[in-house]
C-alpha cells in the first residue's frame, strides 16, 4: 500500500510562516502536516481534493486547510501554464494570541472552520487571491502584517463553502487517511480503463463485500458512482481546454458517447457540448 505523505514544512530564519509557489503538476502529491495552508491557484481548470471533498475548479481557486487534513496538490495534472500561492504557518504563529485577543476574534473562527476546509469564491477569490500574489514583493514585517488581515478578510467574508460539511465523517477519514489515499491512488491511475473493486479491496486488504461498505461510509457514494464523478470531472477538465466531445468521451473510460452525455448532464446539469461552449465564450471573452 502506497503510504500518505507527511509532509515535514521548513520555516526559513526569522520567518513564521513559509511562504512559495511549488511546481508539482506531474506528481500525484497526498500528503498532510500539522500546519495550516492557504491555498490560491490560477489556472483553467484543476482538482480540489480535501478530506472526503473532491471536485473540479476553474479559472482560480483559494482554499484554507487546516491542520493534517489530507489534501491534494492543487497543480496536479494541470496542462496549461498556472500560477500558485501558498502560505503554510502554525495555529500558534502569533503564540496564543489569535486564540485569546479579543480583535482576533474572527480569524480564530475562520480557523475553526478551516479543520473541515474552506473554499473561497466570487470577489473575495479574486482580491484575496491578487494580494497574496503581492506578498513576495514585502518585506519580512510587512508580509506578516498584510497576512494577518488577509485572513480578517477572509473571515468576515460570506463568499464561502466548507468541503467537507460532515465533521463525524470527517473524522473518521482522517484516522484512515493512509487507507484512503491508497484508494484514491488507485482511481486516479485507473479511471480511465476499467477500475476493479476487487483489486482495489485488495490493495487495503479488504474483503469486496467490506470494502464497498467502508467505501460508503467514508464517501457517501457507491464505488461505481464515486469513480463515474471522478471521470466527469476528468471531462469537464478536457472540455475547458477545447478537447473533442467524442475524444474526452473515450479519454476519461466511457465506452459508450450517448451514456457519456446522459451521466454528464445528470451530474453536471447541462451537456457536454452546452457546458464547452459556455465555459469557452466566458472564458474567451475576458
């Protein structure tokens, strides 16, 4: 079994937070660590995968994650050149103060929230997203400063979703998450061809009648329905960067086109062909 990846974050001297832009794109990187994340991509389209929580984003995206949730790298799989923030620090980066100073009081509620992920959208994306494309810019002081009311920004903000909404369900992820990631893995390497659940209970030793029981409970979807979500969201992908309806169709494992566009339609609320043209004339016209 493929092992989740703890990741082990460096502060440099005199800084308490790290603030880079990795380039991870070709790496399936599920990993953790103890310190919160705060997250801004630009880019067509890529997956959001935290905790339980996977779906597609387009254009940008800005996610707070708190403290060892399991996540994705958001520049996984991309195609098209991206750009990507992110700022890693420790809950106690101000000692205990966000947790007791009155004036902190919203950011420690947008701290709270974090332990289950929060993704931003609307305006709030875009200002957050350009100020903290502006960090690199300031010096040391100054960068802390401006950190610390981006995240007041962001907590008296209502443009907002939490992904991962069952906090029970939650929980029990997180003490499976080297399970899960195995899991996850395997999808992602076999979506496109025929996944077998019986060769992924295998993989976490697991009988299929128990696997497909733990599956439900961790995902709230049956292994089948999870793996077709997973495929749509490979095809909306496909789709944003102008790929052939019939061409996606095969590339993400359909074998049958009228199928295809029956589930994407299901899932999505439109057909592949109207969500091309809608997302490409909005996308072209900016």
């Amino acid at each position: 079994m493929n092992e989740i990846q703890l990741e082990k974050v460096e502060f440099e001297p005199g800084k308490s937070f790290k603030l880079f832009s990795p380039r991870l794109r070709n790496t399936f990187l599920w990993h953790y660590h103890p310190e919160i994340e705060l997250v801004y991509v630009e880019a067509d389209t890529g997956i959001r995968h935290v905790g339980s929580h996977i779906s597609s984003y387009t254009q940008s995206d800005l996610v707070f994650i708190g403290s060892n949730i399991p996540h994705l790298n958001f520049d996984y799989r991309l195609r098209s050149d991206y750009h990507q923030v992110v700022i890693q620090l420790r809950e106690s980066f101000l000692g205990t103060a966000i947790h007791t100073a009155p004036e902190f009081a919203a950011i420690n509620q947008l701290f709270r929230k974090a332990s289950s992920g929060i993704a931003f959208h609307g305006e709030t994306r875009t200002a957050a997203g350009n100020r903290l494309k502006q960090l690199q810019n300031l010096p040391a002081y100054k960068q802390l400063i401006e950190l610390i009311d981006i995240f007041q920004f962001l907590a008296n903000s209502t443009e907002y979703t939490i992904l991962n909404e069952d906090h029970l369900s939650l929980q029990f992820f997180l003490k499976d998450k080297i399970r899960m990631g195995a899991i996850y893995e395997y999808i992602d390497a076999n979506y496109n061809r025929k996944p077998d659940v019986n060769v992924v209970a295998e993989k976490v030793f697991l009988t299929t009648p128990a696997f497909c029981r733990y599956f439900k409970r961790q995902t709230h979807m049956t292994f089948t329905d999870f793996v077709n979500q997973y495929r749509i969201d490979m095809a909306k992908n496909l789709l944003m960067q102008d790929s052939n309806i019939t061409e996606t169709c095969y590339a993400v494992g359909f074998e049958s086109l009228s199928y295809f566009n029956k589930l994407f339609n299901r899932i999505v609320g439109e057909n592949p062909s109207d969500y091309k043209k809608r997302w490409l004339g909005q996308h072209r016209s900016e």
